[in-house]
C-alpha cells in the first residue's frame, strides 16, 4: 500500500471518528451544553468539523501525491470514491435532522441549522445514479471521468456541510435580512444540489451509449 492509498484509508478513518465523535462527546458531562463565545457552534460539531476539514484536505492531498509520483493504483481509484462518498453522504445524511440525531445541542446556541431533506435525497440518489454508470462502464472496459460540474459540486458540499457544522457561522450575523427561516448555508445547500443535478444529467447523457453497447465478454460469446 502507497503512500496516496495510505492518506485515503487515513480519510475512512476521520468520517469514522467524526461519527463516532457526534455519539460519543454527547454523553460526556459538559460537552453537550458547551457554546463556543456566543456563536451559536456547538463544541461537539466543532471537533467534527475540525476533522472534516483535515478529512477534505486528504481528498486533494492523495490524489495529487499519486499523479505526481505516478502511484495510481487500482486499490487506490476504488477507495478514493468509497472514501469521498463516506465523507460526504454520512454528513448530510446525519445533518438532516440535527436536532434528532443529536439532541445535546443546548437551545442557548440558537436555532439548529440542518441539511435540507430533499436535497439530501437527491445528493445521494445522483450518487448511486453515478456510480452505478462507472461500475457498468468499467465492466465494458468504458473510462467515465468527472466533469466539471461533478468537481463544483464535490467542493459546494463540503463549503456547505462545513457551514452547517458550524450552525451558519459567521453567515448567521447577516441571515437577519433574509426571509425568515432561510439562511446562507441553506443556499449553499441548494446551490450544491444543483450542480449534483447538473452534473448527473451530463453523466447520463454523455455516457448513455454504456448502457447500449455490449462488453468486449459479451462480443466475444456471440462470436
């Protein structure tokens, strides 16, 4: 195993600890009411943020060692997605409901700031679509790169996941002249969502041939 295959089984690791992180520091007395200075971010969201921003920076960090040392291996191109999508759809899947699955955030940190439902369905969803467009291209012997618009969206769900963690934060000083209940992390998650969408139709459409063709297994039978 690599170095770049290394920093990618790193990353699993960090979204297990930030999941485990959310459970846990919950139950230890004080952490649960603790306020950071009147912001509104929650100690316990604030360590998993910390971890989350060290888990985002592997994400850039091994691909970039593998290109530049020419490490590319199979092992790595299978985790690297296994560990991108752990990092982001246990997240937004978990930041839903907040206030559900985790209860500790004391009142005095204002209103709890949560992951839109519906934009978390279609998040996720875009992804299984996805993924499942590789896995047959890969069986026909088919490359689907990433577009630019699946880059976009990679990067807006981190800024955006990394806002909610943060309850809005420093956003939530200027969320007083939006309509009520909107905030700006809430618009990031929109915006997020739509490059997910954007960029899973030009997935779709630039690669429907795969689900047209034939694998070079499926050739060789029928000849």
């Amino acid at each position: 195993m690599n170095t770049p295959t290394k920093i990618t089984v790193t990353r699993i690791i960090a979204v297990v600890l930030m999941l485990i992180s959310l459970f846990v520091l919950s139950v230890i007395p004080g952490f649960k009411t603790i306020e950071i200075a009147n912001t509104g971010i929650n100690l316990v969201y604030l360590i998993v943020f910390v971890l989350f921003v060290i888990a985002c920076y592997t994400d850039h960090l091994d691909g970039y060692l593998a290109r530049k040392n020419n490490q590319v291996t199979d092992l790595g191109k299978f985790l690297d997605p296994v560990a991108d999508k752990l990092l982001i759809n246990s997240l937004v899947i978990f930041l839903i409901a907040p206030s559900i699955f985790s209860p500790y955030i004391p009142e005095s940190c204002g209103p709890v700031v949560g992951f839109n439902m519906w934009c978390a369905i279609i998040l996720v969803a875009r992804d299984i679509v996805v993924d499942a467009l590789r896995f047959i291209g890969a069986a026909k012997g088919k490359v689907i790169a990433a577009n630019i618009f699946g880059k976009l969206k990679t990067v807006l769900e981190m800024v955006a996941i990394g806002a909610v963690l943060l309850n809005d934060f420093p956003f939530r000083y200027f969320d007083k002249g939006w309509p009520v209940g909107l905030h700006i992390s809430d618009i990031l998650v929109y915006l997020a969502t739509l490059a997910s969408l954007i960029s899973g139709i030009i997935y779709v459409i630039q690669n429907k041939h795969v689900f047209l063709e034939k694998s070079d297994k499926d050739e060789r039978s029928n000849n």
